[in-house]
C-alpha cells in the first residue's frame, strides 16, 4: 500500500471535523511537514480562521515521531484533546495503517492528590495533619466547595481541577492538591499507584501527541530536570504568549506572609536554635518591607542585602535541620516534612538568588493594596535560555495569529533567541518565517479608524474629548462594542461616564462578574458593550453582530514605571540598539495585533477598529504598528467611520429582523 500524501490526509481530517480546506492551511501543513522532515525551526503566522491547529496536527501525525504541544490557554489544550485529536485521529487511523495515541500532561498541582484527601493537610499553626473537611463550615463557600470535592473524587477518572465542573476556588483546592515540591513521591507514599497525576505521567509516556502548557514547556526546560517525555518534535501554539510566560516562571517572589509561613512550617521539626533564628531573620526582613519604597533596586540597599543574607542563612540551617529530625509525635511526619522543606526551600533560593545579583537579573520591590509588600526577581532576558534549551535536537515550530510585527518575524524572533532570519552562524538556530495569510478579505470586512483630531494622551490624564468620540461611535454602532483600555483605571472611569451618558446601551465591565459570564451576556445582547484591559485584549472570541465595533483607547505602551520593561529597554539601549522600538513597540504592536484580531472571526462579519490614539497617525513608530494589524481599509475620517458604523448596524438590525 503506498504512503498516504499529506493532501489526502488533510482532507480526511478536514472533512471529519466537518469544515472545508483553505490555501492558507495547506500551506501551513506543507511547511510544518517539511521542518519536520528536515529537523529545522518554523515560525508561522496563521490568521484568525486559517483552521491551523489542522495545519500542524496532520503533519506532525502523518510523520510518527512523538510530538508536545503546548498551548498558552485551557480553552485551546481542551478544543484539541476533547475534538481535534479524536477526529483528526479517527479520520486518519485507516489511512496512516495505526492509530495514535494523545494525552494531556500539566503540573502536579492542577491534580488532586489523594493523600490529602485521605489523611489531611499538615497545618500551620499546630503539629500534625487536619482534616480540612471537617474543619470547614459546611455553609461556608469553603465547606461547601470542599464537600463537592470530595463527592467528584468518587467520579473523576483523571482527578483534573479543569474537568470539574463548576470550579471551585484556589483556596479549596489547595486543601486537596501538592505542588512538585511538597509530594512524597510515588513510592513513598500510600497512595502512589493510584496517584492522579503519576498516572498522566504515564499516559504521556505512551503517547504520540503530548498536549501541555507553556508553563509545563518552560519547567522542563528552565529546571534541567524532565517533566515532558522525550520528544522529536515540539509545536508550540499561541507563541505570542511564550516568552511572557517563561519569564512567569523565571520569576521569583519573595513576601513577608510567605516567610512567616515557611518560619511556622518549620517550627513543627526543625530545633529550637534553628528555628529561632529564621524567625529573628524573617523578623528582620518584615520590618524593612514595611519601609521599602517601590521600584526597581538597581543595587540593593545595604540594609536589605544584610536582611536577605540572614534570611538565605537562616534557611539552610533549618534545612538541615529538618533533615536530621525525626519525631514520630508528629502525624503523618513525612508530609509535614516534605511541606516545610518546601516552603523553607522556597524562600531560601529567592533570598539567595537576589543576594548572589547577577547582572541578567531585575530585582524590584512591590506594593498593592490588597495583596502587601513583595519583592521580585526577574531575568533580565529569557532570549538565550529559550536559544539553548529550546531550539535543541528537536524541530521547533511556533504559531499564532500574531507573529509577524511591523512586517517582519526578527522582533519576536529575537525575543525566542533567534538572530535574523537568514543569519547563518554554527551556534545559531536555522529558521525561517511563513505567513500563510487569513481566509477573511480585511480591506472588505473591516475598517481601521484612527481618531487623528483627539489630543495626544497624556499618562492618566483626563481625556474628555475621547469620552465624547467613544460615545459618538458607540452610538453609531448600535452599541455592540468591544472597549479595550491600556489601564483598569481607564476602563473603570470609561463605563462610569458613558453608563450615565448613554443608558440605553449596556456596558458590561471586567472584574463585576466572571470573564466567562461577561463574554455570555456581551454575546447574547447586540446593544451591550464591554470594557475591559488586559485579558479582554486576547481572549474574546465573539463573532457575529454583537462585536462590531473594537475601540482602544490609546496604544498599549508598558507603563513607564515598569520595573522589568524598563530595565530591558535601558539594557537594548546600552548595547546600542534602539530600545523603545525592540521592547516598548514590540510589546503594544503585539497587543494591538491581537485586539484587532477580535473584530473578525468569521467570513461574514463585518466593522471598524477605533483607535482613539493620534500618535498611530502621527508619529514616526506609527507605521510600525500599523503593519503590525490586519490589513483593514484605513482612514482618520471620524465622518466616514460613524457612517459605516451605522450602516453595518442598521444591516445586522434588517437580519436580526428577518431572523425573528
């Protein structure tokens, strides 16, 4: 029987997941083929609609090897393990002469760990375990979450937080789930050949597909030690995210509620001596905390250096003197170890890390009101970690919607560690970038408007004139506006305002309920609106009459004040590059790129992105960010944008008319 062609096999897969072949995926699945097949490195910029998760899946199938993919959100790790791979599988089992076997794997926390459940958490501020289902109030939302739980237990197959359904809160689950750090360790503990997530583990062992996260993806690769299984091909999908989640793992914390916690945690084993001088130490460094101003600390101040020294100490006494205790009053003392050991370790490798000041690491301290005092450590760049723990004996591909910036893929390359595409150089990765386009026609379905006549904005500002331009333009839209905000504040005062000019048109505002509920109630309602910052930037996928209008209210520049974006920037800057365009343009053209990327999300939908910025038409970095979008028709003519908003709306009004 001859090898099936890899057009064959996308259409067997086309067709089982009942859609229709585009050029655009073709192409893809082409290039991803051939990087496999050669073991070079891919980018790919894949429009909203091209069906890419096709585009890798048939190749990476069709060529055998074991292939992990990682996702930047559920949403996407769920569509591909719950509908993708089953049909893609199914359509391809007859062809390919086998059947590949897929399975998602995250971090051990995200399972339920039956030795908590079973015999309790080790507690704070007493020796021993408790049982935290007692100890709840069946009332309270804690008790009532807990309950739930432990009835799910019963049922689950996986012990996966994320197929409990409804949720329940962080702090229920943390009663019943371990971090990697605080488990026994299958063969320690009682309950290790019925552990949930050793058996993910093992799925994933015997797997062709390995479905994970970005987060799992830069554990393996940051703590040497394997969390992935060995694999020939890595995909990595939604990579617009990865380099912000890398540096989210390479991030240390370090606050005074943490230490006091290891210092309680301790006290359960370590001695007397031992724990009475981590507790002078976290002492110590409680009170500086309380004086610290916030900021990044280029050189840390003497007195705070001597405090993380002392703490640093103070930790690797207690280390070892837990590791040297036995005192068998203590129930279940191997859990209570590993839980204090973990906690202690936790603070010591922060307070060591800071004290050590490595050059590639930015160290800022930290206040909120809600959550107290913290201090931060951050490297500097994850571009060489990502060159040589990720671009090695393995092919790399990386999508998104969002990867060609300002024309080119070299600005999001060099984030990854990548010289310029067509760099050649024995110690430099070999990769080349492929834009395969989008099925939707932008010139025709959209229109990208720049309120070039506002004032330019000024940092938290009062901006009357844009309040007034918003609300024009909603009201052009019939409502059915999506308003993406540089700040909470600025959303926060939008809605207030407009809420009271406006009435007759809902306006919906992230943080007074769910995200999940607010994109329902947004979707079901033409006349609503939403408001929203960051998340709201990336994760609304809305198609149809109810979004026809995406307003920013200004380019999404990092704040000025921000510690780790600011060091970057400087760092370009000594190094004689031009470091607002390769960290503060790059980052609001990649926000950008993906806020206008929630106008269109199927053929037939149709309106105008607002960017109520003149700086996108007036200066110099403009151009850049404007080759950053899709390619809408474009004018600063706030006449022609109010009159296709009310055209577009009178016509989704006629249909919506003719539908009833």
């Amino acid at each position: 029987m001859t090898k099936p062609s890899l057009p064959e096999l996308l259409h067997a897969a086309v067709t089982a997941v009942g859609g229709s072949e585009r050029p655009g995926q073709v192409t893809m699945a082409e290039a991803v083929a051939e990087a496999i097949d050669d073991g070079s490195h891919l980018l790919v910029q894949a429009g909203t609609g091209t069906g890419k998760s096709l585009g890798y899946l048939v190749p990476a199938l069709a060529h055998g090897e074991r292939v992990v993919v990682a996702t930047a959100t559920l949403a996407l790790q769920r569509q591909l393990v719950e509908r993708d791979l089953p049909r893609t599988v199914d359509a391809l089992h007859p062809l390919l002469r086998r059947r590949p076997q897929y399975a998602m794997l995250k971090g051990r926390s995200n399972y339920l760990c039956l030795h908590r459940l079973h015999e309790g958490m080790p507690q704070d501020e007493e020796e021993g375990l408790f049982d935290q289902f007692e100890a709840a109030a069946p009332t309270s939302k804690l008790g009532q979450d807990l309950l739930r739980l432990r009835d799910w237990t019963d049922e689950t197959e996986t012990g996966d937080r994320d197929d409990l359904t409804p949720g329940v809160s962080d702090r229920a689950w943390a009663q019943i789930s371990v971090s990697s750090r605080e488990c026994l360790g299958a063969q320690k503990c009682a309950y290790g050949a019925e552990c949930f997530a050793e058996a993910a583990r093992e799925r994933a062992k015997l797997a062709d597909v390995v479905v994970t996260n970005h987060a799992l993806l830069a554990i393996d690769a940051i703590e040497g030690a394997p969390v992935l299984p060995q694999h020939e091909v890595l995909i990595v999908d939604e990579a617009h995210e990865l380099v912000s989640r890398v540096t989210g793992v390479a991030t240390g914390e370090l606050t005074p509620g943490q230490v006091n916690r290891a210092v309680r945690r301790a006290a359960k084993l370590a001695n007397e001596k031992a724990a009475d001088q981590l507790q002078t130490a976290a002492e110590g460094f409680e009170r500086l905390m309380e004086l610290a101003l916030p900021g990044r600390l280029e050189e840390i101040p003497e007195d705070l250096g001597y405090a993380l020294m002392a703490l640093r100490d103070a930790c690797r006494t207690v280390i070892s003197a837990i590791g040297a205790t036995r005192d068998k009053s203590v129930q279940d003392e191997d859990a209570v170890r590993k839980q204090a050991l973990a906690s202690v370790e936790s603070v010591h490798d922060v307070a060591e890390r800071i004290t050590n000041g490595s050059e590639w690491d930015v160290v800022w301290y930290e206040r909120h009101d809600r959550f107290g005092a913290s201090l931060r450590v951050a490297p500097m760049s994850v571009s060489g970690l990502l060159r040589e723990k990720l671009f090695t004996d393995r092919s790399v591909t990386l999508t998104s919607a969002t990867l060609k910036l300002g024309g080119d893929f070299n600005g999001v390359g060099a984030s990854l560690g990548l010289a310029p595409e067509g760099t050649a150089g024995d110690d430099l990765p070999q990769w080349k970038g492929v834009d395969v386009g989008s099925p939707f026609d932008y010139p025709k379905q959209g229109i990208l408007y720049v309120a070039k006549h506002l004032a330019r904005p000024a940092r938290d500002g009062d901006r009357a004139d844009m309040l007034d331009e918003l609300t024009e333009l909603i009201q052009a839209a019939g409502g059915r506006t999506l308003g993406l905000f540089s700040s909470m504040r600025g959303a926060q005062l939008a809605a207030e305002e407009l809420r009271s000019r406006i009435p007759e048109y809902p306006i919906l505002l992230q943080g007074e309920e769910t995200l999940g509920e607010l994109i329902k109630n947004f979707a079901a309602d033409p006349k609503t609106c939403l408001f929203g910052t960051l998340s709201l930037w990336q994760g609304v996928d809305v198609p149809g009459a109810s979004c026809q209008l995406v307003v920013m209210d200004k380019i999404p520049f990092p704040r000025p004040d921000d510690p780790l974006m600011s060091a970057r920037q400087k760092a370009v800057e000594d190094a004689g590059g031009n470091g607002f365009m390769a960290v503060a343009a790059t980052h609001a053209a990649l926000l950008m790129a993906q806020g206008a990327g929630r106008l269109v999300r199927a053929s037939g939908d149709r309106g105008v992105v607002a960017v109520l910025d003149q700086r996108l038409a007036t200066a110099r970095y403009g151009n850049y960010l404007k080759a950053s979008l899709p390619d809408f028709w474009y004018t600063t003519d706030r006449n022609q944008a109010r009159r296709s908003l009310a055209a577009i709306d009178a016509k989704a009004k006629q249909e919506e008319a003719e539908a009833e």
